[in-house]
C-alpha cells in the first residue's frame, strides 16, 4: 500500500502542476505556448505511467475512474511522428485533470495508512 500511495501522489502532483501551468488559458493560448504545452504533456504522461504501475485493488476504490484510457495516454496525445493533438491535451488539462485530482484525493483519504 505504501507504493500505491506514492503513484497516487505522483498522480496528484502531476494534476496539480498542470493545472498551475494552464493558469485558465483557452485552448488557443495553450496551443501558442510551446513550452507550456510541452510540460502540460510531459505532466500527463507521468500520469500515465503512475497509473500503469497501480494494482487493479488500488484502481477499484474508484471504479468510475477510467484507468484503462489514462493508461493509453500516451498513444492518444500523440500522432503522427511525435506530433500532440494539442485540442485532446487542452480538454484532458483543462476538464479531466481536475475531476481526476479530485479522484486521487479521496482515494489518499480512504487508503490504509
């Protein structure tokens, strides 16, 4: 239980750092910042791999949590040589990060010490 709070914190601070980095912005201002964008991605694909490495007893607590597609992650914010589908990251950063943190935090709450 210890490592699975300790992905679960991974997962928690990634949310956390993106949604400092995206600070409100429109998906067209996140677009026409590369450097942000590059950190908002390198952010969740650390929750990708966070989550790849919790056990499924861990995912259950939150069953309506789709684990299964942050899983894929990484294949669904890239394409076409190393290109980012910058619209897919704005809505995962902008929309799924937070209900994810969220997520996370009550999880923390309900693991056994």
């Amino acid at each position: 239980m210890r490592r699975d709070r300790l992905y679960l914190l991974d997962i928690l601070e990634a949310c956390e750092k993106i949604g400092r980095y995206m600070g409100g912005r429109s998906a067209d201002e996140l677009s026409a910042d590369e450097m942000v964008l590059d950190a908002v991605v390198r952010n969740l694909q650390n929750i990708d791999e966070a989550v790849s490495n919790l056990p499924e007893e861990t995912r259950a607590i939150r069953p309506d949590i789709e684990w299964k597609r942050i899983v894929g992650l990484r294949h669904l914010l890239v394409h076409h040589y190393f290109g980012v589908d910058e619209e897919i990251v704005w809505n995962l950063a902008s929309d799924r990060c937070p209900e994810l943190r969220s997520a996370v935090m009550d999880m923390l709450d309900r693991l056994p010490a």
